[in-house]
C-alpha cells in the first residue's frame, strides 16, 4: 500500500495539473473572464468571485459525471435563447443607470444578489461551451477527481484575475462609464448568442 500511493498521488496530481494548465489557457481571456471583470468594475468583488466559482464547480461536475452528454440535457436553442435575454436584459439596464442608482445597484438582496446573478450569467454562458466539453473529454481518460479540481482550480483563477481586473483598471473610470462599457459588452455577447442562434455563426 505504502508503494502504491505515491505512485497514485503522483498520476492524480499530474492529471490534475494538465488539466489546470489546458483549461486556464483556453479560459484566459474568455467570455466568462471578461464577466468577471465587468462585473467587479461595478460590485464587491468577492461575490463576483463566489458567483462564478460557484457556477464552474457545479458545471464541471456535471462535465465530468455525464461527459459530453451534459450539453444535450436541454435543446442547444433553448440555453443559446436563454443566453441571450440574459445579457441583453443585463445590456439595457446598464445602459439606463443613473448615478444616483449606485447605491441601490450594490445593495445585496436575498436571491437577486450579486452571488446569484454572477452564477446564472456564468452557468448559461458556459453550459455546452466548449470548455466543459474539453472537461468532459478529460474526465473519461483521467481520474474524474482529479480533472474537476484541476479544472475548477483553473477557472477560479481566471475569475480572479478577471475580477482583480475589474477592480484594479475599469474600476478607475467614472461610474457612469463603467455601466455605459458594461451594458455594450453584454449586448454584444446577446448579439452573438443571437446571430449563433440563428446559425449565422
């Protein structure tokens, strides 16, 4: 047992390890960091990163428990339509913020805080994403531990430093401006999932 374990320890941790690498890689940059980030800019950024890591653990257990079936659970129409009310709706009250809203923008109210707005956005955004897939992929030909640690390891550090971001350089500009960058960047992410929903991407 003693001569088993370390040998063991040391194909988990390296199965761990590349998954981490491969998935903060793909992640770096991506649509869900940029959540992150945009959202920090306007929030606490504690339960922006809470939200989110909230949404990857659960989407990664989901990837490496049913693989790549996990994105036909629902019609891909019907999260890509969900995707897109969301951050048009997110959009356009951006858009119409006032300052003297700012206060009433962070207060924390229960089930429609910032915890849980982040892990919708997040959740619908990466359901059947090609990262989850990747997971998926991963979770069959390593150890399914090892893969969802290694993998929501990764993406609570992209969530981070896309919340570090956030704070650290949007968070610099006038208020108004932030919600003004904010609101355009979710509608283009609710153009995109338009345009894909009807298969012109």
């Amino acid at each position: 047992m003693s001569e088993f374990l370390p040998a063991n320890a040391a194909s988990w941790l390296s199965s761990a390890g590349a998954t981490y690498l491969l998935i903060a890689l793909a992640e770096f940059g991506d649509k869900s960091q940029l959540v992150c980030m945009t959202l920090a800019a306007r929030h606490r950024g504690l339960p922006v990163v809470i939200g989110a890591v909230s949404a990857f653990a659960v989407l990664n257990l989901l990837a490496v428990l049913f693989g790549a079936a996990v994105a036909a659970w629902l019609p891909e129409w019907v999260v890509t339509l969900a995707v897109a009310v969301l951050f048009a709706f997110f959009g356009v009250q951006s858009l119409r913020f006032e300052d003297e809203d700012d206060d009433e923008e962070i207060e924390e109210k229960p089930g429609h805080g910032i915890v849980a707005t982040t892990f919708l956005m997040i959740f619908l955004a990466e359901f059947g994403d090609k990262t989850q897939i990747a997971v998926a992929g991963m979770g069959s030909t390593a150890a399914p531990a090892a893969t969802w640690v290694g993998a929501t390891l990764a993406l609570t550090t992209t969530s981070v430093l896309g919340v570090y971001a956030g704070r650290r350089f949007l968070k610099q500009l006038p208020l108004h401006w932030i919600h003004r960058v904010s609101g355009v960047f979710f509608l283009l992410l609710a153009l995109l999932a338009a345009l894909r929903l009807l298969g012109l991407i």
